[in-house]
C-alpha cells in the first residue's frame, strides 16, 4: 500500500491545475490564443454532432476533432494530479476517459433545440430557429441528464460505477471549475464594478447571519432530540449547516473525530445535494423570477456542498433569465445570479479554516486534551484554509483590475474586448468542469450502500433540520440581503 506522505490535497491540485488554465488563458493579451482548440457544446436541431464546435472558430478543427484533443489535454493534466495526489494515473486515465465521453454525450442531448431553445428565439427568419416548440431550459439541461445518469448507473449499475470509481471526483472538479470562474466573474464586474462590490458585501453579511444561526441549531437539536454524542453532532452540524464534505471533513479533523464520522456524514451530503439540486432551482424559477438575486443567494445557503451549490446557481440561472424573458420581456445578462450563489459560498468555504480553528481550540480544551495543551494559532486556520478559494480570488482580482474601464477610451476597449475574448475560453472550460462535477455526484450517490451502513437515524436529523429550518431560514436571509437587486439588462 502506497504512502501518502507528502501528496497533494484536492484543494491543491485545483488550484494548480485552475490557476495553469488561466495563465495560458492570459495570453490573449499578446493575441496568442492558447486555448481556442476547446470544445464548446451548443444547441443542435438535425444532427447532435452539430453541437460540438472549438471556441475559436480560427483554430480549423471540426467539432468532433475539437472534442477528442479536449479529452486528450484534460486527461493528461488531470493524470498529473492525480500524480501529485498520489493517486493510480494508469487506472484514472481509462475511468475518466468513460466518464467524459458518457457526460459528453448527456450534455450533447440536453442541448437539443427542443429541450434548450428560448422560447423567445422560435420561428422563421435570420437567428431564429425553426422549431414549433421548446421547453426553454437552456444547454445547462445536460447537467440535470448527466446527474440523473450519474445516479442510475451508480444505483442500477454498481459495478460499474464501481470500475469508474478512479474518476469521480466531483469536489476536486467544481473547485477547478471556481478558479477559473473567477476569471468570468472578474470580467462581469469589472463592466459594473459598483453593483459586484453591493454583492460581494451583501454575500459576506449573509454569511455571518447563517452561520450564527445555523450550526448552533442543528447542533442543538442533534444532541438534544436525537442524542447524539459530540462527536457525531458538530460534524453533522458543520456538514448541514455549512458547507457539507468540505465542512464536515474539516470539522472531524479538528475534533479528531473517528475516521467514519465524516465519512457518514459526507456520504449525506451527497445524496441530499442530489435532491436538492433537481427540485430547488426550480421551485426557484417557479417563485422567484422577479427576485433573480435571491434565488442565486438561496442556492449557495441552502445546497451543502461546493458542487452542487454553484451547480444548482447556474441551473436557477438558465432557468430564471429563460423565463424571465419569455413572461417578463427582459434580457438580464448571463453570470450575475451564479456570481450571488459563488460569493456566497466563496465566504463560507473561507470561514472553514476559521470555524475549524474554534472548534479545534474548544475541543483540545474543555473536551478532549491527549493532545496537550498546545496553544491553536494561525498556522492551524493556514494548514485548514481551503486553498482553492485563493485562486478564485487571484483570478477574479486579476481580471477585474485588468477590465476596469479606464480614462483611455482605446485601452478600455482593448481590455474589454480582451475580456469577452477570453470569458469565451475560460467559459468552455467552466461547463466541462461542471458537467463533469454533476455526473460524478451520481456516480457517487449509491443509495442502498448507504442505507446498508445504518446512516438511517443521521438522515433523519438531516431531513429535519434541513427541510425544516435551514433552506426556509436561508431564503429569507437570502431576501433579506438580495430582495430588489436585478442583474444589468442586456445592452441593446
């Protein structure tokens, strides 16, 4: 059995892999593109390999050749994390080569006119498409088949699911897919950099208004009417009230938990996610149409982990702006309502390191002392810091400050035009880390294994608390912080 002494953390390898991506991105400033060979998936009518286009229309590849060097250099820099975790690269090369191509093939039918098309964009003439009907739910509808795939093979399919198990790494896809978000984002705010500064403040008090309410409750009622022990409880309580894997693994760690616990509890997660992420955005569409900012909000409060939070933020989204023009007769701008959901759980994976160093220090304390008396400091809040979020960051900074419109007339167009080149690139990227996100959460979501491993009484606090408190407490801290603020309508 190999040692895992000095392997990378996910966390790690995110955002390296993040951070490369968006340094070869960079080089469109110098007009080199990089990166055009990227496949894009679009909507299709007649022929579903219609859908497979590179990002740049120079680069001279067609569609299918476009996703075949796709999977080529994806499979190859992620062999290399894997590497640095550590892991088997022989065994994840062939599993994540299934797993691409299946989740290829999901999002390719979820971007059939029929399922994606605005309703809006029906009929003859140029740009419109000549369809009777659709049912407007955007490209992003292949997310929801590759989740539902992801399920089916994991429960119907076991063995399977089981062989590609090398490659299902929903948390270290979607953290990639953040890094590399902040660069899309960054751009967005930089053309109204006064609205995403409201956003980002708002999302931070959010954020402190959750967490003085929720882990305290969920605490309570876990040890109170279900009684269980503390060690149980303040996990069950981080990975419901936070920030679910991340939260809870964190919070074992610092409590120095039995490994189980987490595991259990993680294990909880995932299934909820899945649950929420396929009725949540649309019980948001449904209601919260006119309130875009909230719903984005909501889904980052009230869908636990990192995955299926952004996940469920960009659904609501396609959904929320498909529906908004079709009744409304408003074209808001694409990434606003996601960004809501991103900042605020961008806040809540950074208060992680914070939460485990309380937790670290309360237990070493009062609760458990074998390991002395040593005194908790900053090194402890560092060596837990999600080290993916400065990624996020550093690439939202960079782009913001690189877009920021400037008193040269010419420069601001160069940069802004630099930008909208590049959100292009780093866009295709986002969606393959995110398709890939959705998929493994199915794949890792074997529901009768879990109930086999006596997780019964955890998701009975699970559904209390969370059907019962937290998503109804988070719409309204949601619509307390986000209620009458709109994204920037599209020009022209």
């Amino acid at each position: 059995m190999s040692s895992n002494k000095g392997a990378f953390t996910e966390d790690k390898v995110a955002l390296l892999i993040g951070s490369f991506i968006f340094l070869l991105a960079l080089f469109r400033m110098a007009d080199i593109d990089l990166l055009g060979w990227v496949v894009r998936t679009g909507m299709w009518v007649d022929n579903p390999f219609d859908a497979w286009k590179p990002a740049a229309k120079s680069i001279g590849l067609a569609g299918w050749q476009s996703a075949l060097v796709t999977w080529l250099a994806l499979t190859a820099v992620l062999s290399f994390g894997v590497k640095l975790m550590n892991g088997n690269v022989g065994k994840f090369a062939v599993s994540f080569t299934v797993v691409f191509f299946i989740a290829f093939i999901c999002y390719m039918l979820g971007a059939n006119a029929y399922i994606a098309a605005d309703p809006t964009k029906l009929g003859e003439g140029k740009n419109l498409i000549n369809i009777p009907w659709s049912m407007g739910l955007s490209t992003e509808a292949g997310l929801i088949i590759a989740l539902l795939a992801g399920i089916i093979i994991s429960n119907f399919a076991p063995g399977l699911a089981d062989s590609l198990r090398d490659a299902c790494r929903p948390e270290l896809f979607v953290k990639i897919a953040i890094v590399i978000m902040g660069a899309e984002l960054g751009v967005k705010a930089a053309d109204a950099a006064g609205f995403a500064g409201h956003i980002i403040f708002r999302g931070l008090c959010a954020i402190v208004e959750a967490y003085l309410l929720y882990w305290a409750v969920v605490y309570y009622v876990a040890r109170k009417y279900f009684k269980f022990s503390k060690e149980w409880a303040a996990p069950l309580a981080s990975g419901i009230s936070i920030c679910g894997v991340s939260a809870s693994i964190a919070t074992g760690a610092a409590i120095r938990a039995r490994p189980i616990v987490p595991i259990m509890v993680s294990s909880l997660v995932v299934v909820f996610t899945c649950i929420e992420m396929l009725i949540l955005p649309f019980i948001a569409q449904y209601f919260l149409t006119s309130e875009p900012m909230v719903a984005g909000g909501w889904m980052g409060l009230a869908v636990k982990s990192d995955g299926g939070a952004i996940a469920s933020g960009q659904i609501t989204e396609s959904l929320i702006l498909a529906k908004a023009a079709a009744t409304m007769g408003v074209q808001w701008e694409p990434k606003w309502i996601v960004m809501v959901t991103t900042t605020v759980k961008i806040f809540i994976d950074i208060f992680i390191g914070i939460w485990a160093l309380v937790l670290a220090w309360i237990w070493s304390s009062k609760f458990d002392k074998t390991g002395g008396e040593r005194t908790m400091g900053w090194a402890d809040v560092w060596a837990r810091f999600p080290r993916f979020v400065l990624g996020y960051l550093a690439t939202f900074l960079i782009l913001l400050f690189i877009c920021l419109p400037s008193d040269d007339p010419v420069r601001s167009k160069q940069m802004a035009d630099f930008g909208k080149s590049l959100s292009g690139t780093i866009n295709g990227f986002r969606v393959i880390f995110f398709l890939l996100t959705f998929f493994t959460i199915g794949m890792v979501s074997n529901f009768r294994k879990l109930m086999e491993e006596g997780i019964g009484r955890l998701a009975v606090v699970y559904v209390v608390c969370l059907f019962g408190f937290i998503i109804w407490v988070g719409l309204f801290i949601s619509w307390a912080f986000f209620h009458g603020m709109t994204p920037p309508v599209v020009a022209g």
